[in-house]
C-alpha cells in the first residue's frame, strides 16, 4: 500500500532554508505535500515569493498562502514594528519571538490536515540553534499531537496527528549538508529577518546563524 | 490587590448567546475582558455585526474582529458551502463541525493574551449540549493549556494560560438563566448557522438547541 499511494502529509512551508531542506527530506520519504505558508504581517514578507518560487521548482502541487493578521494580536518585532536585534543572540526571549506563532500556524495546519485526510505535519524547526523560541521544542509538539488528537474527530476516531520535525536534532551544519545531498536550490530561499531593499541585513540572528552553519558545513552559501 | 486591579481576560465572543452570557458572568467577577472574534468565512457571518453590538452594549473597551480565511483550509457546512443539517441532532460529527475550528481559535487567544498580558482565556462552551464537537471538551482544553504552557515564554517562566468555561457543565436551560440574572441582552445575540435573509432557519441543531433551552428554563427568548 505505502508503496503504492503516496502517504498526504502537510508542511509549513516559510520560505527559508529549513523548510526547503524539510521539503525536499519529506519527498525524499515519498510524502506528497501540501504546502501552507503565511502572510502574517512579517516584516520579511519577502519570504513568501521565495516559497512560492520553491514550491514551484520543487513540484509541490498544492501550496496555500493564507493571510493571517497576527500582527493584529501578537507582539515581537517580527510584527508589531519593534527593532529586531542585531547584535547577536543572547539569552531569553528574543527580540523576533512572536508570541506563539507556532501554536497558531500548527493548529492551522492541523485542521488543513484534517480536511485533506492527512494526519502529519511536517516542518523545518531545528532544535540546536535558538533556545529562544519555546514553541520550536519537542514537548511542545507533543503536547500539540495531544491537543490535535483530542480535539478533532479524526484524532476521536483513532487517527491522530503527527509533528514531524527531522532537522530538529541535527544543527545547521548537518541540515545544510543534507540539504546539498537532496538538491536543495540554496539560492531561493530566504533567511534574513530584518532585509532592506530585499537584501539580507547579515546581522540578525536568523542571518549570523545562516552564514555560521554554512561555514561549519564548508558549504558555500547560493 | 485583586480588589484594586482588575485582571485582564481574552474572551472568545461570537455574537451568540454562550459567549454573550459567559461574558457578563466574566465581568461580574471582576474581569477587564478584550474580546476576540474571527471573520472565518463563516455562512452565518451575521452574528459578527451582533458580536460588536454586544461588545459596545457590555462595554467592553477592546474587540478585535481578526479575519481568518479558515474556508480556505478546513472543511465543514459552516465554511465550505456544503448543507446545514436541518433535521435534528445525529450522531457523530455534525456537518456543522469546523476542523480543528476551537483549536485555531484557541490558539490566537493565546498568543493575544501573552501579548496583552493576560493569563486566561474565556469562553461561552456549552459541553451539556453537542457531544459533537471534540474541540469544546475539557480533556481537550487540558491538553491546550498544558501546550500554551510550554510554547510561550510566559509559560515557560511559570506563568502559564488558563481556559475558562464556565457554561460547560451548565445545560442551555441553566446558562440562559443564569444569562437572566446577569442581565443579558437575549435579543441581540445570534445562534443560527443557516440564515436566510437575516432571519434564523429555526430548523438547524443551533436553533433548535436554543429553542430547547429557553422552553426547559421556562423563558422567552428576545
């Protein structure tokens, strides 16, 4: 059977490195995805071109951008217009946490799942990096498979949810390797939280830990 | 201190009777509500225009109405232009169930509480009623809760999120007296999911629920 149909599953598909190497792993695995990407008021929102390039070259067939006013609600700089810090990380919450941005986007993406008969939700979270988002972690995944489990009549019904998150263990380095070895076009995604004129700033977390896990992968970035 | 500042409170308000109930009860014991409510592609979108009456007539100083194309991803008679059930309740789940629909909501609430600075999340769920909805039971709010706590930095610094569903081991008859007491505007809340022309069908499992209530509490409704 699994040889036979392709297993559905969904990705949060941002855009950036991560989610294009999570992508190209899940095909790989022999997933037929469905992409779901997010207009949230990102002041990056440049990444949603990117995404929509790489779902493209990337034969995704069914990729959703759905707008989401979340910077209505949720504070961080990513969307309520307060500096991003540039000057590296340090330690708590940081300047770009958007107050639970992934419990929102995974429960989204669990009731997409459940409308399309899928029942695991992959994406690019990677674990080494940034202690500074608490909703990247793994309990707080399976608290969600729980909830997702609880709350939905597939889940009732004996057929939960998956969070599926392979990088979330191996360090950029290790991810940017792997996304060499699948192929992954480097050069269309996009990382930089805080661009200007549609260039990387180079000095935000999400860049300096770009550039530091290519230089530990001796890969060259693009 | 308790006495002298009030605490600050989400609650999810849709226009209906429940959630116009739970917020007065809320509000008789002390709380500053702001009150969230979602433009979800909803057929009985009406109920938002009762929503902001009500927010105004209960004086409740913050409403936001966040637009959520929940039709473009989930299924269900309420968003996707499939049939209303006019012909009591069944069984199973109800055409009407939205997938993952308190999940998505519940999980903007959080992240609008961590932003504002509360710590609860209110709600008008009724559990006496509709066995049909997973994502309306306790173990359910549980489990949401316990996620929250874990995928915030609030959370994680031990201040954690609370669901609080007062009606939901009330029955209709109780909560609309209760509604009495408290001095709700019947009239101007909205429960029908399949409206015609502004007018309620009488006939779906929301209407014939509210008819039920207010006969078994020996009521008039309006």
């Amino acid at each position: 059977m699994e040889k036979l149909l392709k297993k559905k599953a969904i990705i949060l598909f941002s855009g950036g490195l991560d989610s294009a190497i999570t992508a190209a792993l899940a095909k790989s695995r022999g997933r037929e995805l469905v992409a779901l990407s997010f207009d949230y008021g990102q002041r990056h929102r440049i990444e949603l071109s990117r995404a929509r390039r790489l779902a493209k070259a990337m034969k995704i067939k069914r990729h959703l951008v759905l707008r989401l006013p979340l910077n209505k609600i949720a504070a961080g700089a990513l969307v309520d217009g307060s500096p991003v810090n540039k000057s590296g990380v340090k330690k708590g919450a940081p300047s770009t946490y958007v107050s639970y941005r992934n419990g929102v986007f995974l429960s989204l993406a669990f009731s997409l799942a459940e409308a399309e008969g899928a029942h695991e939700v992959w994406g690019g979270w990677c674990g080494a990096d940034f202690g500074g988002y608490p909703d990247c972690r793994a309990d707080f995944f399976k608290a969600m498979e729980r909830a997702a489990g609880l709350g939905t009549w597939e889940g009732r019904r004996g057929r939960g949810f998956k969070v599926v998150a392979p990088l979330a263990k191996l360090g950029k380095a290790a991810s940017f390797r792997l996304g060499k070895k699948l192929g992954v076009d480097f050069s269309a995604t996009w990382t930089c939280y805080a661009p200007k004129a549609s260039k990387p700033c180079g000095l935000c977390d999400a860049c300096r830990s770009r550039a530091k896990g290519f230089e530990e992968a001796g890969l060259k970035d693009g």
